[in-house]
C-alpha cells in the first residue's frame, strides 16, 4: 500500500461517528433483555390470580364434598353482590359521562348480554364436575386458550408472532404432563353416568369465559375497569339472583348452616371477590391470553394443597408440568405482540346510539401501539391499515 492510500484510509476511520460502530448483543444480553424486572412482575402477577382460583377451588370442594352443599349458583350471585355493593354504587356517586345512568343509557343491552354469559360460564363449568372427570375438565377448560387467541386475532386486532404460539403450544404441553400425571396417580374424582354431557358442559363454559375476557380486555383498556366491574354487579347479581330463585332454592334449604360452613362460604366469597376485582388490572397490563396462561398453573397448585389436605398421591411429573408451563408464560411474554388500529375501531361500543363517520383511508394512519405482556408504548414499525 502506498503512503497517500494508508492515509485516506485512515482518516475515514477516524472521522466515522461512534453510534454508527454497532457491535452484535450477545447471549447475555438477549438473556437479559427477556428475563427482566418487568417479567418478573408479571409472571408474579399472574401467579397470584391462579392462587385466587386455587382458593375458590378448594372452598367449593370443602362444601360439596364434606358437607354437601350443592349450590353454585348462589357461590357466584354472593360474589355479584359484593361487586354491586362496592363498584355499582361507585359509578352511581359519580358525575358527568361516567355516572351509572348515563352508562346504562348508552350500553346497558351491552353489558346485560355479558352479564348473562358470564353468569353461565361459571355455572356449566361447575356443573361440568357432576358429569365427567376432573382429568377432562382440566384439558378441556384449556379451550379456552384458542377462543381467546381467535377472539383477539379478529375483534381486538392483536397480530402474534411465531414466539407466542411456541409459548401457548409449550404451556398447554405443560397441562399435557398434569393430566398424564392423573392418570398415573389415579385421580379420577369426578366420574358420573353421562361423561359425554360434561365434557360438552367444559367446552361450553370455555367458550363463554373466552367471549367474557376477550370483551373484559377491550373494556378495561379501552373505558374504564371500574365501569366493567360495576355493570358485572348490576346484571350479575340481577340475573344470577334470578337464576337462584328458579334452580337453587331447594338446594339451599338442604344446607346444615353451621359457623363453618359459614367461613366456608365467606372464603369463596372473598377470593372470587379478589379475583374479579384483580384480573382486570392484569388484564390492562397484559392480555386475556396471558392471563389465562397463567392460570393454568392453578390446578398444581390445588393439587399442592391436596397432598396435605385431602392425602392426594404425588408424580415428580407434577413438577415438571410446573416448569413447563412457567417456561411457556416466559416464551410468551418475552416478545411484543402489536394491534392493527385503525381509528374506526370499536366506536360503535363506546358511542352507542351515535352515528359513525367514516374517516378517510387517505394518509398515514395513527401509529400503531402495541400491547406487550409487560407494557404498552408505541410501536416502531408502521400501522396495518384494516379495511
């Protein structure tokens, strides 16, 4: 190489900017960048909805198995009533757009139709555990899953990536293992004269808590948590009330009402309560799907407490489902997924009655945000224009 060509070369090397020297991450930090506080936040979330759901599962054993207490439908019109009590009469202090009446005078058909499916999910799961095995109500309240993805996928507008069918697919793997490990062990409960009718119940009910969190996601996000929980009180406890007086009142007056059966009814009060008033705030912080997947882990952790509790056997497979499906929720909410907005979205929930102006499709459309299982920011990568 000649002097005046090893100066030039140089002088370019000298004068490039530092930002446009870019070195690859490495394994480390790609291992960091997943695994973070804000993960580790949300998987502990999570986990404590499916400890609430724990807690609701062994409270409605206690009563239907040692004491003989039938009576679901009551169970859920008990946590309906502590909802209207606390939330309805919350928006009806209110004033302005947010007050109960002004609410009800624009989506009160909206909210009775929810109402009403969230009533009968929890009723035909609950019923399904009369008919089949608790084995095929633990698969197939899994249906869930899928009605969620596909809700979100068309009514939401959520675009997933190839990650979060690896997490879910893992996830469900986990449930695989759990269910391998009933049959191992031999736990069996549950069995009645027509399987068929409560598998038919599960799915049934799966499908309706798909439509209710997939319309719970949207409101939460979209208006108000608070409303959500005031209008599920007002039609919940109006319509499961109902339902009570016509299906359930014999059962009632069977009931050998003592203290405990008392702090029984009060325990499953409580946590559903908990339960309801805590997953829409980790719903607006994650999804429906990801809530969901967390509570898969729910059925271990019954089973934990039925070691000691009810003398269940014990499968080191139990473990590994576990570790499976925390691996799933970790795959699932490493990666973003992202919505494709369109401003004409959904305005016909939030302003019912109103006519709809249609807004031109000239020009760029409004940034796309995307809906993480950790946050929501602004996605970097051009909106989808949806027709």
């Amino acid at each position: 190489m000649i002097p005046s060509q090893q100066n030039h070369v140089v002088t370019t090397i000298d004068t490039m900017p530092p930002e446009s020297i870019t070195t690859s991450p490495t394994l480390v930090q790609r291992i960091r960048k997943v695994i973070s506080r804000e993960l580790a936040v949300t998987l502990a979330l999570g986990q404590v909805l499916s400890l609430l759901l724990c807690g609701i599962g062994l409270t409605s054993k206690y009563l239907a198995v040692d004491y003989q207490a039938n009576t679901p439908v009551f169970q859920s019109f008990l946590n309906y009533i502590l909802l209207f009590l606390v939330y309805t009469t919350t928006l009806a202090v209110r004033q302005g757009e947010e007050n109960l009446l002004a609410i009800l005078k624009r989506r009160w058909w909206k909210y009775m139709i929810l109402g009403l499916i969230d009533i009968e999910a929890n009723y035909l799961v609950i019923k399904a555990y009369q008919y089949t095995t608790l084995t095929s109500v633990q698969l197939l309240d899994c249906f869930t899953i899928p009605v969620v993805l596909l809700l979100s996928w068309f009514f939401l507008l959520v675009r997933y990536k190839a990650v979060h069918f690896v997490g879910v697919g893992v996830c469900l793997l986990g449930i695989g293992c759990m269910v391998g490990a009933d049959v191992l062990v031999g736990r069996q409960q549950g069995l009645g004269d027509h399987k068929l009718l409560g598998d038919l119940l599960v799915l049934g009910g799966a499908t309706l808590y798909g439509i209710s969190n997939v319309c719970e996601e949207f409101i939460v996000k979209n208006l108000s948590r608070v409303e959500f929980l005031g209008m599920m009180g007002l039609f919940g406890s109006f319509f499961s009330g109902i339902q009570l007086a016509i299906m359930e009142h014999k059962e009632l007056l069977k009931v050998h009402w003592d203290w405990q059966i008392g702090l029984l009814y009060i325990g499953f009060s409580a946590c559903m309560f908990g339960l309801y008033s805590f997953m829409p705030v980790v719903i607006k912080r994650t999804s429906a799907t990801s809530v969901n997947l967390s509570l898969l882990t729910s059925d271990l952790y019954s089973l934990f407490c039925g070691l000691f509790l009810f003398q269940y056997k014990f499968s080191g497979l139990y473990l590994l489902s576990l570790v499976i499906i925390l691996l799933g929720l970790v795959l699932y909410t490493s990666s973003s997924t992202y919505v494709a907005q369109d401003p004409r979205v959904y305005k016909q929930f939030r302003n019912a009655g109103q006519p709809i102006t249609d807004t031109p499709t000239l020009g760029a459309l409004e940034p796309s945000v995307t809906y993480t299982s950790l946050r929501q920011d602004i996605e970097e990568e051009p909106g989808i224009r949806v027709a």
